[in-house]
C-alpha cells in the first residue's frame, strides 16, 4: 500500500482544478454509474487517458465487447487535473541518455513514436469532434540559469542531428522580445512538437467517443480484488463482480498490489502541484512581456512549467510534497505562490485562484512500461509515462488495443518502454529514495 495520505485516493475528496470549473459536463448516459454483475471480453480498470483510449480503439476499431471500471467519476485521477501539456519524450531520460542506454535505433523508434503520439491527440480531436482548446505551436525549454543555455545547444543538436526534430535555439534577447521576460529566462529551446490543451475536455471528449463506439464505461466503480478462476478474471467492487476473459491495468499512479500484482510494488508516485491565478490584466501582463501561447518548461531537474490559459490565467507547475496530507498542500500553495512571484516579480501580487495536486507515476529505469504479464498472457497494462501522459497514455491505450485487437505484437513496443518495470529492491523504501533523489536534484539545482 502506498505511504501516502488516503485523501489522495478518496474520490470523495474535491480536486479544486480550474478544468473542472471551465469544461463542460459529461453528456447524459456516458458514465452509466457503478458496475453490477456483468460480464465483457475486455475489463479495463482506470479510467484516464489510457483507459479511456483503450476503450474507444477496442470498440471502434475491433468491436470488441469491453467495459471500463474508475474508482471516481470519468478521469478523475491525473487525465482530468493535469497541466494540459501536450508534449514528450514520457521519460526521465534525455535523449543522450536514451540513446546510450538502448541503442540509436530504439531511442530513435521511441522518440519517433512519442512524436506520432503528439500527432494522435490532434487526430482524435479532429475525428472525434473534441473542443481541446488548442494553444501554441510547439513548447519551450527554458534554461533557468545562463550555464543551462548549453545544455539545451546539445539538446538542439541531438533532436536536429538524430531524431530530425527542427528544434531551434533562441537568445535570452530573442525570447524576452518575442516570448516574455523573467529572472529565470536564460534563452530557450523551441521544440516545434507540441502545444497545449485543456486536458479535463480532452478526456471527457475520449470518454464520449468510447461510449458512441459502444464500450460501456462505470465510474464510481473501484475495483477491490481481481482474482481469476476457470478462465475467467472477477473483479469485484462494491456493486457487484465484473467477469472478463482479458484484463487491462490502467492504474498508473493509483495502482494498487491487489489489483496489479507484480506491478505496483515497482512504481513510484510523485505528486505534482499546479496553481492557477486569476485573470491578469493587460498591464500585468506587460510586466512580463508575456506574449506567447507555447507551453513552457524550465531545465530544472525539480522542474516549473507554466502557460498562459485562455483568458489570460497563468498556471504554473512543480513538484508537490511527499505525504499528500492536507496541511502540506496548503504549505505547497504558499511554496508556489512565492516562487512564483519570484521568477515573475511583476506577478508577485497576483491571486491564485485555484490549487490542486495528483500523482504523476515513475519506474526505476525513468521509462512506461507497457506490454502483457509473463506470467498470464490475458493482462495487460500501460503506466508510468513521467509526467507526460497527456500524449503517452492515449497512444499506449491505443496500443494495447492494437495487441488485443491482433494488430500489433509486444515487439512493436519500443525497447524503452516495453516489458514490466524493473523490481525496486526493498519497495517498502521508496517514500526514502524518493526523499533522497529530490534532496539530490534541489542541490543540483542550486
Ligand atoms: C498535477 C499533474 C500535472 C501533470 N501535467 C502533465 C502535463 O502537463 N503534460 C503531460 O503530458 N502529463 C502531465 N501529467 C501526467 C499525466 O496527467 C498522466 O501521465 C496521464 O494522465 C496518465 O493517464 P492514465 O490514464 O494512465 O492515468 P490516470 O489518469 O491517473 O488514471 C488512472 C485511473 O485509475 C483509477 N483507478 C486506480 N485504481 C483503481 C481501482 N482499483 N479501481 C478502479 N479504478 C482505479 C484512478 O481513479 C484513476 O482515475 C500531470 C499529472 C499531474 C498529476
């Protein structure tokens, strides 16, 4: 079981993200509500992006009989709350270090597919008919400190030489005139791939589009046991036992051991933290400079992002605490506010309206993990995309239907994201080696 606080995992709990104020409502019927005793082919547990998407390509594409069981209401884990960053690599690791630790061939068939997963979403909103509220062309990589400026020159050279990304250096002058200004603008990496979106619209739209398709959803419905007898998985929740002949774990940072054995115990959640303030006027946005719709992240290794939203909200991300108690989000509120003030002094008096955290979801190796269980072909699962999902996860969702469908086969997966994650020695110590890492990066930091 995880270490921290049971609010976290209580969809009792309100999230209080400005998507949710802002999207609209699930149409009527498309959550059909807690799950009785039914029976499917394909049971999905988790109803994020990668459940949801899963969900649709099985139904569309395969007409296959599936139903999706969420413990809360449709995307109420990270899918509905987080930053709307469409962008990838889902990984830890730079493309250096992909390339060194598997080859340039996987490295380059792993970029190549996350750059195609960037394509899917605008796809599934154009063929889904999906309001994502689309901003910017591309995303910037912001150097927080002059001495990272060369860091993104090597990033440059890497995505132009081998991956063929037309990723362009810009000058602290050039991106103070077209971009904006602030005390941690160093110059920037403008990667082309990418944009933003409004990411509780982009999940709701996948969970409309499923249901058209024909898969059932459950919200409501948590899963609290899965045991299999007589070739049959039964997943039980308080409503009733859904039976299914295959299984889908779509848990992410939510797993659990007894729905996931052999995978949770080997992933490690980490919290995130957004605010978003109120509108800013036309003068407060002068004080930045602010001028851009591009996404954008800083090379901090505890890394801020930030964007302006559509009506002139600025969000603003970071890592979040450690325990998920309710006495530690509020110093994180406070935490964030004067940081932002600081790296926006002009912003410094600016309200934050609105406040929430959720689970991002991370492996030993600082890849997903996706692919079917050695030992029983009938599970499948897709997870841990390092706090770049919003793409990820509907390309994996999709993948796995693929697998199931017969369309695809696990060698399809590239190598850094295939296959289990990798065993976490003594997983009880991973609230510890979280704390070390995060000690670790803030000096780097530094
Ligand atoms: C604050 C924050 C900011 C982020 N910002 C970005 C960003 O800007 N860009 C980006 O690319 N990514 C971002 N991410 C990450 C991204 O949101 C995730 O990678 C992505 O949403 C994962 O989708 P998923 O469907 O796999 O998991 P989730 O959306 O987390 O869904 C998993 C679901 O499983 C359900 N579940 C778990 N156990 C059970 C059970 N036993 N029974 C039934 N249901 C169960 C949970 O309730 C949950 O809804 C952010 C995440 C957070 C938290």
């Amino acid at each position: 079981m995880s270490w921290y606080h049971p609010g976290m995992y209580d969809a009792g709990v309100p999230v209080g993200s400005f998507w949710e104020e802002e999207a609209p409502p699930l149409g009527p019927g498309i959550d059909r509500g807690p799950v009785g005793n039914e029976t499917c082919d394909v049971a999905i547990v988790g109803g994020g992006y990668t459940g949801l998407s899963c969900a649709l390509h099985l139904a569309r594409d395969f007409n296959i009989d599936v139903r999706l069981v969420e413990a809360g209401p449709l995307a109420w884990g990270a899918s509905g709350r987080n930053g709307g960053f469409c962008t990838y690599p889902p990984s830890g690791l730079g493309p250096g270090e992909l390339i060194a630790r598997y080859g340039e061939a996987e490295a380059k068939r792993f970029i190549a597919s996350q750059v195609e997963a960037v394509d899917l979403v605008r796809a599934l909103a154009r063929d889904e008919n999906i309001d994502l509220q689309p901003q910017g062309d591309g995303t910037l990589h912001v150097a927080h400190h002059p001495a990272m400026f060369a860091a993104l020159e090597g990033e440059r050279d890497l995505l132009n030489g081998k991956f063929g990304i037309p990723a362009r250096l810009m000058t602290r002058e050039e991106v103070a005139e077209s971009e904006y200004d602030s005390t941690e603008q160093f110059g920037a990496l403008h990667n082309p791939v990418g944009f933003g979106l409004q990411p509780l619209r982009f999940a709701r739209g996948l969970a409309a589009a499923a249901a058209r398709a024909g898969a059932k959803l459950h919200g409501s419905s948590p899963v609290a046991l899965r045991e299999k007898s007589g070739g049959w998985h039964h997943l039980t929740t308080s409503a009733g036992t859904l039976r299914a002949r295959r299984v889908v774990v779509a848990t992410n940072g939510f797993s659990r051991d007894d729905v996931a054995p052999g995978l949770a115990r080997n992933l490690v959640p980490v919290m995130s933290n957004i605010v978003v303030t109120r509108p800013l006027t036309a003068a407060e946005l002068a004080a930045q400079n602010w001028r851009t719709e591009r996404p954008c992240a800083n090379t901090r290794r505890l890394l801020f992002y930030y964007r302006m939203l559509p009506g002139n909200r600025f969000l603003f991300g970071a890592r979040g605490d450690l325990t998920g108690r309710p006495e530690d989000a509020a110093k994180m509120r406070r935490f964030m506010q004067r940081r932002l003030g600081e790296v926006f002094p002009g912003w410094r008096h600016v309200d934050i309206a609105h406040s929430w955290r959720g689970f991002v979801c991370m492996t030993a190796r600082l890849t997903p993990s996706i692919g079917r269980m050695d030992d029983d072909e009938s599970v499948y699962f897709a997870l841990a995309y390092h706090g770049d999902g919003v793409s990820a996860a509907p390309w994996s969702g999709r993948l796995l239907a693929q697998l199931i469908g017969g369309k695809a086969e696990l060698a399809d997966i590239p190598a850094p994201m295939r296959g289990r994650p990798p065993s976490i020695p003594f997983p009880a110590l991973r609230r510890w080696y979280l704390r070390g890492a995060l000690g670790y990066y803030r000096l780097r930091d530094k």
